[in-house]
C-alpha cells in the first residue's frame, strides 16, 4: 500500500486529495493546523490526521518523524497556503512575511524534512500546489505571484538534485478552486486602487469555468502515478485557456494586452 503525506488537508484541495488517495487504496497522512478539523477524516480507515502548521520547523520534524514511524512515504503533497492580494503598498510587513513563511518557506521545509527519506529509499515524489499566478502575473496580487513563482523555479532547480536520487518533484498549478480560500485570503485594496483593481478582475472570467477541489485532486493523482518525469501540471480549464493565450502571445504581448485593461 502506497502513503501520501498531506499538508493543509483540513479542507479544499488537500482534503479532496486526501479522500481521493484515500478511496484509490493508498494509506493518507493528513496534516493540519487544527486536527479537530480531521475528525471525519480520522475515522476512515488508513487515514492518519497529525498535526502541522508548516511555518513551524520543529513541529515539522517532528511531525515527518511521527509520520515515518507508520511506515515508508511514497508521495509529499505540499498542499497549505493562502491568498494575499492588494497593492503592495497596502499590505504590513507582517502580512507579506506571514504568506512567504507558509506558502514558499513551508513547501521548502517539509521537502527538506523528507529528501533523507526519500534518498535512504532512492524513491519517492514531491508534488507542491501553486497556481495560475505562479506561472503569469494577476495584477495585485503581486505577494501571492512571488511566493508561487518561486515555487515554480525552486521546483525545476530541485528537479536535478533530486534526479541524482532517482526523486521525482512536480507542480500542480490550479486556477480557480471553489474552496474556502476565497474566505482565507486577506485582501486590502486601498481607495486610489480600487477601479483598477475592478477592471482587472473584470478582465479575468474566471468565474464561469473554475475547478472544484476534486477536479484538481484527480490531477495530484495524476502526477502522482503517471510515472512521468513531468515538471507542472496546468490544472483546470480557466488556467488552460488563460495559459495557452499566454504562451501564444510571448510574456511581453500578453503583459501589454492586459495593461490596456487594467491601466487606464
Ligand atoms: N482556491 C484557489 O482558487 C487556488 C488556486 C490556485 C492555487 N491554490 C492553492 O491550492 C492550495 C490549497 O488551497 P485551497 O483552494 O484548498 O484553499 P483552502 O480551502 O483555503 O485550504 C487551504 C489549506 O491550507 C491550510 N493552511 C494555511 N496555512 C497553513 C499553515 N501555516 N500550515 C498548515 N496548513 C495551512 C489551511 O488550513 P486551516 O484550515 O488551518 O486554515 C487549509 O487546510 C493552496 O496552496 C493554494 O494557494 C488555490
């Protein structure tokens, strides 16, 4: 029985990950801030809920050691993270620290914490949640853009320290999930922003032909069982349609399409 080991599996995409793997026949750690948010999934058999917030590096260790006393891991999903959008000049510090702790520096630790596992076993696959946003800017969300983006170049750089060890690391790169991060994300778009901000969520239907958290999940086990050596999955037909015109039209062409929208 193969394990795949969950980060931000209390609800969303890790928790559609989780009962998916669940329901294949894998056995599933779900890890979560709050594991009383896991008690439905702690009753299913072969599902393992623990406790993790990925800003905490002890809590890390210890919780990939809790995790490898059950048994040999086959596949990391670094599903936490949250939004953060506005103009950079109305966001505290804090708040952009807070985001790159979760979002980037969180992906980063828990692979760490198993690369010696995975190297031991010579085996093994990290799969890390971006997004749209990693892969093309959507205006004001600049902080959200970075912490993505950089998961997808750490991801292709990794892609050849971990080859050394016969370690596969992939992306799945969603657009629009309807899950709570709509809820979760902290926004704080000042008054002298806000008719630009409108006009560029006007320029993006995204709305019409988003994911749910299940549709994206069958794409984690995808790239988790295909065997391949694929770097990112473009995952969900707003993303597929925004990303194709994005390749068709060369970095600099779309940017300057889209600042006619936004910039006025
Ligand atoms: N929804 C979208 O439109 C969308 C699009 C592209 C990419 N994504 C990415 O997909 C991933 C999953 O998002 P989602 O749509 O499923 O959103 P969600 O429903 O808000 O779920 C996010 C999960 O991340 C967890 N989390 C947040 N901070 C954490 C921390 N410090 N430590 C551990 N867990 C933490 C949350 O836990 P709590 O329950 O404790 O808050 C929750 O389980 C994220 O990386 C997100 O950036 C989402």
């Amino acid at each position: 029985m193969k394990t795949i080991f969950i980060t931000g599996a209390s609800t969303g995409l890790g928790k559609a990950t989780a009962l998916l793997f669940h329901s294949k026949g894998w056995k599933v750690i779900a890890t979560m801030r709050d594991v009383t948010k896991g008690s439905d999934l702690a009753k299913l058999e072969n599902i393992t809920v623990l406790s993790l917030d990925v800003t905490d590096p002890a809590q890390i260790g210890e919780t990939a050691a809790k995790a490898l006393t059950l048994g040999a891991v086959d596949v990391v999903f670094n599903n936490a993270g949250y939004g953060l959008g506005g103009p950079l000049e109305n966001l505290t510090d804090s708040e952009i620290v807070q985001l790159f702790d979760t979002n980037m520096l969180g992906t980063i630790r828990v692979t760490k914490a198993f690369v010696p596992h995975f190297k031991e076993r010579r085996q093994g696959l990290f799969i890390a949640a971006t997004s749209m946003a990693g892969l093309m800017a959507v205006p004001f969300n600049t902080i959200y853009n970075a912490s993505k983006f950089a998961i997808e170049g750490w991801t292709e750089g990794m892609f050849y320290e971990l080859g050394l060890f016969n370690i596969g690391i992939k992306t799945v790169a969603p657009g629009i999930i309807k899950s709570h991060f709509g809820e979760n994300a902290i926004w704080a778009v000042g008054e002298e922003y806000k008719e630009a901000f409108d006009r560029s969520m006007a320029s993006f239907d995204f709305r019409s032909y988003f994911s749910t958290p299940e549709m994206i999940a069958d794409i984690v086990y995808e790239a988790a069982t295909d065997g391949k050596k694929q770097l990112r999955y473009v995952a969900g037909e707003d993303v597929n349609r925004h990303f194709a015109q994005y390749e068709e039209l060369g970095r600099q062409g779309y940017v300057d399409q889209l600042a006619t929208k936004v910039i006025k």
